[in-house]
C-alpha cells in the first residue's frame, strides 16, 4: 500500500493521477496547508521541505513530482504510464517533467511564494509582476514546442500528462484564459475525459 500526502490545487494533483492510473494499491492524506500541517513535525518527518507531494513506500518517502512520476511509472509496467523500453523516449518525458518543475512551477510559484526569494516588498511586488508574463511564455513553449501530439509524448500517453494537466488547470486562477493555447486547452479537455482524472480530483475537490 502507496500513501500520497497531498494538498487540494497543488502539484501533488499530478502523482495523484497517476496513482489512479497505475492500478496499484493506495491511499491519500490531505495535508492541511491552512492549519500549517505541513510544517508539523509529524509530516516533516516524511517531507523535511514541508512541501507535497510526498509518497510513502515500503522502502522511504520519496519527495518531488518527476520523481514520484517516474516511479508510479516505473513499478507499474502494464500500466503503460512511461516508455521504459526506450531510454530516448523516457529521458525526454523526464526533461518535460522536469521543466515544468524547474521552469513553469518556479515561475507560478513567484505569485504567492516570493517569500522565498526575497524580503523586501518592492522585491516581492516585482516579481508578481512578472508571473503572467512568464506562465504565458512557459506554456508558449509547451504549446508550440513540446506537445506534438494527443499526448506530451506523442501518441503514448505518460506520467507527463497528469503532471502538464495540473499546471494548466492553475492557469484560471492568473486570468489567463486556457484558450489562448489551443493545443494545451485540447489536452486539457482529453484528460478531463479520463476516469482516473475524475476520480482523483472527485476526491481532492468533492464539492465540485
């Protein structure tokens, strides 16, 4: 049995669905960011960043999305979740995955998490600035570079497309309408279509 610590309208949305995807057995605990649960001693015992998502296995917890993705994927092989055949192929999932973690998570995160950057609030004012323009540029790319096809990866569906799903599903919350990236807003509505996405986000948002 897998346990997800996650957060409702978090990256932890992404490792959510693809344990829903991967078949295999889990379950999830919420972790209650506005009571600072994540600072609790309990959970920093699972996650010393105080971040989700964390995943406990029989082995450790294992923290930070490509990572868990990459996993989720890699202990359910029928599931089909990564090309683990291909090294190509599977690198290339892992340089998406980690741009969005990099690049477009860092960027969106500049909009209430400046903290962590910087003090002063000229400094943090500045930067909220600059995350439309910088989302917008981010998933410029993603629209006219990295999504080829149905999927991140073509016609092969992936751990990359969860985690790609949550990052445009923030999008709403900035006032940038979805449709500005035709391809990406496609994207969305296919995963929307997909049971495993139903079901994890009837779980993480259940008045929906």
């Amino acid at each position: 049995m897998y346990t997800l610590f996650y957060s409702p309208n978090a990256c932890s949305l992404a490792s959510h669905i693809a344990l829903a995807e991967s078949g295999l057995p889990y379950e999830v605990r919420r972790v209650n960011f506005a009571g600072n649960e994540q600072r609790s001693p309990e959970y920093l015992k699972h996650n010393p960043n105080g971040r989700v998502p964390a995943l406990v296995t029989d082995r450790g917890t294992l923290i930070e999305s490509p990572a868990i993705l990459a996993f989720i994927a890699q202990v359910a092989p029928e599931a089909k979740l990564a090309p683990l055949e291909d090294p190509f192929e599977f690198a290339r999932m892992q340089g998406f995955n980690s741009f969005i973690a990099s690049s477009l998570h860092v960027a969106y995160a500049h909009n209430k998490r400046g903290y962590r950057w910087a003090d002063e609030p000229e400094a943090l004012d500045a930067m909220k600035r600059k995350v439309v323009p910088n989302m917008r540029m981010y998933f410029g790319m993603v629209e006219n570079d990295f999504l080829t096809g149905p999927w991140v990866l073509g016609d092969s569906y992936s751990v990359a497309d969860p985690y790609l799903f949550t990052m445009a599903d923030w999008l709403e919350g900035l006032a940038i309408d979805l449709n500005e990236f035709p391809t990406v807003a496609a994207h969305y509505r296919r995963m929307m279509e997909r049971p495993a996405v139903r079901r994890a986000l009837a779980t993480e948002r259940p008045a929906a």
